[in-house]
C-alpha cells in the first residue's frame, strides 16, 4: 500500500499545487480501489478546508437516489444549516454556490453512472483553487467523459504484497506460520493477487487446521468461494445479452487470444464485438496489451461456472488427458454448439497416448458452428454431413485428414483456413467455390500436397497464402486476381530438400500491388527471377536464401518498399545489378555463402538506410570504396586486409564470420561503439586482440582454435554474453576428472570451453568478472551429463529447490538440453510452482548457427547469472 499510495499522490493528487483536479481510480471489483481512495483521503485531508467522503455510490443510489447523496455532501459542508432541497437541480446550484470558493477534497466512491457525477461533481469550476476531486469505479470509460485530469489504474497485488495482505487476515502478523508456508503461497495463487479475494480467504481459514486447510483448496478448485464472486459478478450482471456472451466465449475460449481474431469468430455469431470488446475493457472485465485480450483469473473462473448452464461451446485440453472416446450420442443434444476447441497445450506434445478415438461414421452437430479448431483430428475427412453455413474458421493443424470436406455446399463466411503440419493431406477443393470470401489459407508442413487446386488464383480477398514446406508441391497456378494478397510463402529449406522441385514463379507475382512479403526460401530449383514491370511500393521482405537464381534483373529497383533482401547461399549467383543501389528504403542485404559472387555494386554505399550486410562467404576480395559511407551498420565481410582502417567505420555490430584469418588486427579497438562481435566458424582463429572496454556481447562459437587465455575477454568490464561452439564430442569433455570443476558453474567454464589445463588458474584469477557474463554452448552429443543434477525427458523439468536456495552465494541458473536440430533460438521460462516470482524473467540465447554442421544431435549448455535477473527476495521459497 505505502508504494501505491507514493505512486498516486505525488504525481496524480498533488496536494501543494493550487489547481483543481480531478482524479479516477479505476478497476475489477475487489481489486482495492475504495482502500487507496481511503487512505490517499486520510493522508492528505487536513490540508483541506472541507473534506468529504461520499461511500458505495452505486449501490446507494438505487434504493436512496441522487438526492440523498447530495443532501450528505451539503451535510459535510456545513453541518449545523439546513439544507432544503427538494430536487436534483436545486442540489446542483447550491453545491456549485457553497463551493465554488472553497479548496474541498472530496471523495466520490464506486460511481457506476454519468448523472451520479453530473450530480455532484458536474464540473471544475464547482470548486475552489487547490481542490482534490477523487473518484473511484470500475468504468473507466466514465472517467474519459468526464474529462478526468488524471487517471490511476489498480492492479493486482505482487505476490510478496499478496502474501502480507492474506496472512494479516490469516494470522493477524504479516507473514504465515510455519506449518502453513506452502499452504499460504498456494492459497494466494488461488486468487491471483486479488484483494478483496485475499481477504474473504483469510478470514475464512483464520484459526484453521492444516487438514481443513487443504480440504478447503481442493474445494476451491472446483467451487469458487460465492463471496468474492457475489463481487465480481456485478459488473457481470450490467451486461446486455450480448456483451453477457462475449465475456462468456473468451472466458471459455479466448482468454489469451489476439483481438482480431477473436473479434472475426464473435461478429459470426452477431455479438457486435467491436462495441461489445469495448465495453467489457472498460469495465475492467478483460484488459487489452499488445492486440491480446487477457482476463483475471477469478473472472475467467466465473465465466466458466456460469458458461456450463447452456452449452454453446466445448473445450478439451488434450494435454491432461491420456485418451477420451467421444461419440456421435454426446454431441446429439448440442444443436446450438457455436464453438468446438480440441487441442493440446504448447508444452505437450501429441503423442500416441494424448489421443481422441472416433467411430468412422462419427459426426457432430455443425449447423450453428462458427469456429472448429481440432488439432491432431483422427479420421481422413469431416463427416460427410458436414456443412457449416456459418463457419469463420477453420483449424485442423497436425491432423491425418487426406481432404478438408466432402460437401459442394459454400462457405461463404469462411475466413481462416489452417491445416498445418496435416502430413496426410493430399488435395484441396475449388475454395473459389466452397470458400469465396477467405482470407488465409496456411498449410506449412503439409508434406504429401501435390498441387495447388487452380481456382485458387480466383480468390481475390485472400490475404495471406503459406505453402511453406510442402515439399512435394510441383507447380503454382496463377495468382494474378489475388489483388489484396500480403504474404506468400512458398519457403522451405535446401538443407532437407523440401520445396525443392518448385522451378519458376507466376510472372504476375509481381503486379500484385498488395503484397508485403515473398517467402521462397529453399526452394533448390527455382532459377528465373522474373523482371518487374510495374512499381511495388509495399513488398518489404524478398527471401530467396537457397534458390537457384544466377542473376537478379535491373528491374529489382522497381521494389521501392523493399526493407530485406536474402540472397544467402544462392551459389549461382554471379552479379548482383547496380540498378539495386536505388533501393533507398532496404535495411538489410544477405549475400553470404554466395560463393561466385565476386563483388558488390560500385555504389552500395549509396544505401542510405542500409543496416545490416552480410557478404561472407563470397568471392569479394576487395568491397567497393563507397562502403565507407557507411555509418553504424552491422558489417560482414569475407576477409579483413579489404579495410585498412577501421576508423572510418562507426561499426555498432561487427559480424566477421566464417573467415580463414588467423587473427584479428587490433585496430579493432578503434570501433569505440561497438557493442556485438560475432567471429562464428572463423576455425583458424587463434586469438582476439584488445577490444573496447564497452563491448557486451561476444559469438565465438565454432572458434576451434581460439585460445581465451591469450585474449583481452578479461578485460571487458561490461561483457554480458559469451557465446562459445565446441566442436569436439560431448562425451569426451564430461567425464569424471571434469566432475568437481564443472560443479562450480561458470566459475570454471572457461577452462573446460578451452580444453587447455593452463586456462583453470585463469577462469579462477577472472571469476569475478565472469560470474555476472551470461555463457552459451554448443557441443556435439547427444547425452546430458551427470554433474547435471536435475533431469527429465520432454521440455520441461521441475526442481525443488533448498529453502536458502536465493541468498548471497546464489549465482545463477546452469541447463542443458539435448536438442534434435539446432534451433535459431531457445527461450528457458522459468514458473515457480508455489511462489509466484512476478519480476523473476525469462532468459533465452540466440544462436545464428545457420552456417553450422547441425544436422546432427547438440547439446546446450547455458548459464544465466543472477545478476541479469530481476528477483526480489521472498519469505522461505521451498520450490
């Protein structure tokens, strides 16, 4: 509370100033606002000369009306004088004439309504010089109309906050007893920083043993407590009909979800989502950050509650469920059935074990559904008496259907299709005739597709169009009507030949004014790049990494929006025209891995808004002059005697991977702003020179020869990550002589990265700069080692940790994981199962390890210091 009200009062309330204002507080019901406005007024009150604090507004004013409140502000006013009023409008005048010279603090608690402030706090110039007006309610659009001066949203509690709060109530101290530490934290989970909630539970527990302590929890999962939802469910009740069903289908359904998506599958079912979305935000009942609609947990556990009395929509996370059997006979009596959701959480995975069972002849009621999304669906087709008139969309990623539907009938709200990942899918069906109206068709992974239905070229709203990886996809029809199409992907990946018989593109790709961005990466036949007739202002991503293509045409400069071009690994390009030069909005050139491409155009410096070029791996010898107009860009060339100097460059990252050199010339410290050096596969490389002190983030990975010892990597004093590739085995590093050295992660990583004995004195000598530098690695193996204390299949593991676990020896985390391929990235999310660490982040490593031998198993070995993550200390974190 002392943190919230420090917050609020000296940049909202402003107490000393001689203004008037006023202030909303605003949030869920429960959520605590009445108690800042209380304590905001007893903090602040005696420097007023007429205090009032009006209570439970809302409530009061259906069984009392207007008048009687502001009967009780002329009351606190002066409270020896009659006040005769008779009406609203009488009230009014007399408030504005008793106060209209007075510095008032006054206090309006839960208004729910426009007149309720019309009536007594109508407008500024009511109130004297230095005035404080507060209001609090759950209707944040009120206080936009209002005109509020300020605005104060309540959030939940953190959980240390959490955890205070619900034992004072539980215990009378301000943390729990020992016997119920655990207990309180999974207690205060249960309401998830709710106040109001908090309060009711500890109330109730207070003086109780741990048994009905424990049989209270279990309740609590299945039976939310009726007195905090009586609470909650008010603003519930406000609803009309329609909003009433759009907090029900995203407390079921969407919570989590991206707003357009759900708004698209709501105006299906004539909700009015716009309008109704809003509404409910307003009223605190789902809150919108970053396009996403999200819902506290206490409402989404009410909503769920009160959307079991009439079926419309089934849920099945198939994830905590080893096998269910479903039957024509349970869907028979759903004939309103609007929404139907099978799927598995991202962590799971979809095995043989996680799996629906159906009939053949198995069939559903489909008449009303507007959105079907059945991951890992078991039958080679829907049911033949399939027809969805009103469907929006249609999800069957990961699926063994062969074909998406039997029926002729049209579509004609259709606007999603996905099929992902269905490897059994082998046709589709005219969707200009069965699905006129869709959008976006996305089908990545779709392994046994031979060809694309030629009606596709028909559908002129289709968006975006993924074919990405559908490696047995020989031909593409012509997509000249697809006016408003953004995105096409025809992408895969030479390395494992998919998309690889794909030869030519439509010559009309390029007169599609719309599109945004063109995905053709891997696609190993692809040799004609078509010449551009016509200007293309929108087209900002060009991914041909891994084609064919010898030459671009002099027409490439008619992509006037063009922000990325990927050339990689293109190894029959031989020229790139000088005509690209005019690409003045392009950020980004790859060119690596082309290896007869033998120079750059003369006048690439010319690039104003160049960023990033990578030309590694080429045949350049000598960069075109103009290069060194370049300033602050991410720079990778194939060799260094090119540049004499570096001090002409004002390099932020400098990327010099894949080279022979076997040193780096120490006019590198010149780069006085550098900030990224990535020297991966340069394998000759054997030492690296003195830096700039400033330089955090260092990729050496695959430097088999590097020797840190030699290196000035102990001197950079705001180093943050190191990024080291072994090439050797895994199994040959971890072994029992390495066991007691490796315990003391990353104290002596260094050492064992280097494979040299001379480097342990160093690591030692350096540990207190390298204990705060965040490590990666990448070994060959395909075993976690057993120093490695906590381990697991899948991707997840879960410790318990020492109750002291977080004090002042604490460094940091160490994780391995054996991975198939190597990915571009891993993310490593940390989720305490009893204490809810709300400022404990997620760390994750990139790799840029496309260039790699990765074909084969790695192991990962990561460490993330203490020092890069945000934890605050907590009473006895057990787990």
């Amino acid at each position: 509370m002392v943190d919230r009200l420090e917050e609020i009062i000296p940049q909202m309330i402003g107490p000393l100033s001689n203004d008037i204002r006023m202030i909303g507080i605003y949030g869920l019901g429960g959520i605590g606002k009445t108690t800042i406005a209380k304590a905001v007024y007893n903090q602040i009150a005696s420097r007023f000369m007429i205090t009032s604090f009006i209570a439970n507004i809302s409530e009061e004013s259906k069984s009392r009306g207007l008048l009687h409140f502001q009967k009780q502000l002329l009351h606190d006013i002066l409270p020896r004088r009659e006040n005769f009023i008779s009406n609203v409008d009488e009230g009014i005048h007399m408030i504005q004439d008793r106060l209209c010279f007075k510095k008032v603090l006054l206090v309006l608690d839960d208004v729910d309504a426009l007149d309720q402030l019309e009536a007594l706090a109508g407008d500024h110039n009511w109130f004297g010089l230095g005035s404080r007006i507060i209001i609090t309610t759950r209707h944040s659009h009120l206080l936009d109309v209002h005109k509020m001066d300020a605005f104060y949203k309540v959030k939940k509690l953190k959980h240390e906050e959490a955890v205070e709060l619900f034992s004072w109530h539980a215990f009378e101290q301000g943390h729990p007893k020992n016997d119920y530490k655990v207990l309180s934290n999974t207690m205060v989970r249960c309401v998830d920083g709710h106040p109001l909630g908090l309060k009711v539970l500890g109330r109730f527990l207070f003086g109780k043993t741990t048994c009905q302590w424990e049989s209270e929890l279990q309740k609590l999962e299945l039976e939310p407590n009726q007195e905090i939802q009586s609470v909650l469910k008010r603003s519930y009740d406000e609803l009309d009909r329609t909003q009433k069903e759009i907090f029900l289908d995203v407390a079921c359904f969407f919570n989590g979800e991206y707003k357009d998506h759900v708004k698209r599958i709501l105006d299906a079912c004539d909700f009015y989502a716009e309008s109704g979305i809003g509404v409910l935000s307003d009223k605190c009942l789902i809150t919108i950050f970053d396009n996403k609609i999200s819902m506290h947990h206490l409402l989404q556990q009410m909503g769920r509650d009160i959307g079991t009395e009439a079926i419309e929509g089934i849920l099945f996370d198939l994830s905590i469920l080893k096998q269910i059997h479903i039957t024509t006979k349970s869907f028979e009596m759903m004939k309103k059935l609007r929404l139907l959701k099978i799927y598995w959480h991202e962590s799971a995975s979809m095995r043989e074990d996680n799996k629906v069972e159906l009939s053949k002849d198995f069939e559903f009621p489909s008449y009303e559904l507007k959105y079907l999304y059945w991951h890992g669906y078991p039958l080679e087709s829907l049911p033949s008496s399939f027809y969805a008139e009103d469907l929006v969309e249609l999800d069957m990623s990961s699926s063994i259907l062969k074909q998406l539907w039997e029926s002729d009938n049209p579509l004609e709200k259709l606007n999603t299709i996905r099929g992902s990942f269905s490897q059994h899918l082998m046709e589709i069906p005219d969707l200009s005739v069965r699905a006129p109206n869709l959008e976006k068709l996305i089908l990545d992974g779709c392994s046994s597709l031979l060809e694309v239905h030629s009606s596709i070229g028909r559908l002129k709203k289709i968006i975006v169009l993924n074919l990405k990886n559908c490696k047995k996809l020989s031909s593409f029809p012509s997509i000249i009507n697809m006016k408003a199409l953004e995105i096409l992907n025809l992408a895969g990946y030479s390395e494992i030949k998919k998309c690889k018989n794909l030869t030519s593109l439509p010559t009309c790709t390029f007169k599609l004014k719309s599109l945004e961005y063109l995905f053709l990466s891997g696609c190993s036949k692809l040799e004609n790049f078509p010449e551009i007739m016509e200007d293309m202002e929108n087209l900002k991503e060009l991914l041909l990494d891994g084609t064919s293509i010898e030459v671009l045409p002099s027409s490439s400069e008619r992509l006037k929006g063009l922000v990325l071009l990927n050339l990689r690994k293109c190894k029959k390009l031989v020229s790139l025209p000088d005509s690209m030069c005019n690409l003045r909005s392009l950020q980004t050139l790859i060119v690596s891995g082309c290896s007869q491409l033998d120079q750059l155009p003369k006048n690439v410096g010319s690039l104003q808004h160049l960023v990033q070029l990578h030309a590694d791996g080429t045949a350049i010898k000598q960069p075109a002059n103009s290069i060194n107009k370049f300033n602050g860009i991410g720079l990778r060339l194939p060799s260094f005697p090119c540049l004499s100097s570096l001090a002409i460059l004002n390099l932020s990252s400098f990327n010099l991977s894949r080279n022979n050199f076997l040193s780096i010339p120490t006019t590198l410290s010149e780069l006085t702003n550098l900030r990224d050096l990535r020297l991966e596969q340069c394998q000759n490389l054997t030492e690296i020179p003195m830096l700039p002190p400033s330089v955090p983030n260092i990729d050496a990975h695959d430097c088999t020869s590097l020797s840190l010892s030699s290196s000035s990597i102990s001197m950079l004093q705001w180093l943050q990550f190191l990024f080291y590739y072994w090439s050797k085995p895994v199994e040959d590093q971890f072994n029992d002589d390495k066991r007691d050295a490796l315990q003391r992660f990353p104290d002596n990583l260094v050492s064992f990265s280097c494979s040299e004995p001379s480097l342990s004195n160093f690591a030692v000598e350096k540990q207190k700069i390298f204990e705060n530098v965040a490590y990666s690695m990448i070994l060959h193996g395909s075993g976690i080692p057993k120093w490695i204390w906590h381990q697991s299949m899948g991707s997840f593991v879960k410790i318990k940790l020492p109750t002291d676990w977080y004090d002042d020896d604490f460094l940091g985390f160490a994780v391995c994981s054996v991975l198939e391929h190597l990915p571009d990235r891993i993310i490593c999310h940390l989720s305490p199962d009893t204490l809810d660490y709300g400022e404990l982040i997620d760390f994750g490593h990139d790799f840029h390890c496309k260039g790699s031998d990765v074909s084969s198993e790695h192991v990962w070995l990561g460490y993330q210091p203490c020092a890069e993550m945000r934890m605050f200390q907590v009473n006895d974190p057990t787990e």
